[in-house]
C-alpha cells in the first residue's frame, strides 16, 4: 500500500504513531495536537480498528522488520 493511499493526513500520521509502538490514545493526539483527552480515546478507538489503518499498520511493521 503506498503511502496514504486512501488516507487522510491526520489518519496517516496516526497509522506511522501506532507502527512506531506509541498507544492509540498517544498516536491520535500526536496526529490530532487539538483533540480533546475526550476526542483523542473514543476516536483513537473507533480509528485503531477502521481496515485501512491496520492495513497500513501491518505494512509499515512489516517494512520496518525487513530492514
């Protein structure tokens, strides 16, 4: 999968956090700075789970296991 393909900015930025081992709570507040704590874990729940954003995850995980 290229690189945010089918993502919006926000939602690839919050993708490379998840991959880079950040919390989902932690990588969507680091995606989204003025999202509320509120915002930040009912989203990050609700984004963590959306197929394009495992996808992406899976891929960026496997890429960084090749090198």
């Amino acid at each position: 999968m290229p690189a945010g393909d089918g993502l919006t900015p926000g939602q690839h930025s919050f993708a490379v956090n998840l991959a880079k081992g950040l919390s989902k709570t932690k990588a969507y507040a680091a995606a989204y700075p003025e999202a509320n704590t509120h915002t930040c874990n009912r989203t990050a729940a609700r984004l963590e789970r959306d197929p394009r954003i495992v996808r992406y995850v899976a891929h960026l995980r496997a890429m960084e296991s090749i090198q």
